[in-house]
C-alpha cells in the first residue's frame, strides 16, 4: 500500500464485502461515511457521498437500461463508472437487488494513501482540492471506464469499514435538474474536503 498518509487516525476498518451493498441504497449510503476507499492502495476516506434510486428522476435508470448504465442493473458490490460531460469519470457503487439499478455516487475523499501519486495524476499539490467532487477524485485514484463493472471487494478496488460511527449531515444534491428537492447527499460533518459546502 503506498505511503504518504495524511492523518493519524484510526486505520481502515474490516473489508466491505459485495453483501454489504446488497440492501437499500438508503441504508448504504450514510454507512459508507467514514469508510475508506482505495484504488491500488491509493485513496482515503469516504466524506461525501449521494443516493440515486431507480425511481428517483435524476438516477440513470430512471428510463430504461441502456449501454451505459447497464452496470447499475446488475448484481450490488461492483462499480458503475460513466463520464460526465463527456470529460470527468465519476464512480458510484451499485446497491441493492439485481433489476433495481440503484446506487452510490462517491463525490468526495479525504486524501490519506498515496497522495503523491494524487498529486502527480492531478498535477496539484493542495491535498483538500485533491479528491473534492467525483470527477476530481477518479482523477486522482486513476479510475476510469474501464473499470466499470468492476467488483467492489476484488483488486484494484478495497474498501473498509468505518471504525466508529461519525456524526453526518444531510442535504440535498448538487448538479442536478431534477430530484432537486430530495435530501439524499450525505457528508462527514466538519470535513474540509466536500466538493461543495452544505447548507446550514
């Protein structure tokens, strides 16, 4: 695992297996504050992250399945990464029952391994601007397209759970048109490192 960590905090907690995504996407989301995500070794904690149902109208299922999100419509425990704009690459992780085609967009870390390899993909040395929005840090851990599908407990993807229960706050999500009103955005409280503040 490569070095450079940031925090002396609590280490990782124990793995995240493809069964802890297999549940409500509510229920997921909230638990993977505080959880820490690595990509080769490289990675840090989760801080900010969002919920997208199939019912919901800004989630990519919410029409049909497509070439591009057939991933959320598999089986929970893998990666669903699509571009955005045509320019970032963004990774949620699907959740639920296969058909459901719900999931978990990871829009912030706290940068913690690795984070010269960070700073050299990003070519950016101010550690809080490293990983703060989903496009930012699939930069910085080098996820792509090509790891869309990939299984969420299986190299080059680990994560770990949380080692104590943090406070969150709630709000609703940010770049999107639709499902404005819904408070599915969920954030490590007093973290330096959301991609966009919430609204007190």
């Amino acid at each position: 695992m490569p070095q450079n960590r940031t925090s002396n905090g609590p280490g990782p907690g124990k793995p995240l297996k493809r069964d802890f995504f297999d549940r409500s996407v509510h229920e997921v989301a909230p638990e993977l504050i505080g959880a820490t995500l690595l990509f080769d070794g490289v990675g840090g904690t989760i801080v900010e992250v969002e919920a997208y149902h199939h019912t919901d109208p800004a989630s990519h299922s919410y029409v049909r399945q497509t070439p591009r999100n057939g991933v959320m419509f598999g089986p929970a425990g893998h990666a669903y990464v699509y571009r955005s704009y045509g320019i970032h690459w963004c990774v949620n992780f699907v959740c639920e029952a296969p058909g459901s085609a719900s999931a978990v967009l990871v829009r912030a870390i706290e940068p913690q391994h690795g984070v010269v390899a960070m700073q050299l993909r990003r070519g950016l040395r101010d550690v809080r601007a490293l990983c703060s929005g989903p496009g930012k840090l699939c930069a910085a851990l080098g996820i792509t397209g090509a790891h869309d599908g990939a299984a969420l407990d299986q190299k080059p993807f680990a994560l770990h759970a949380r080692q104590t229960t943090p406070d969150i706050v709630v709000g609703v999500r940010i770049g999107i048109t639709k499902g404005v009103e819904l408070p599915w955005r969920y954030g490590l409280k007093g973290s330096r490192f959301f991609s966009k503040p919430f609204a007190k």
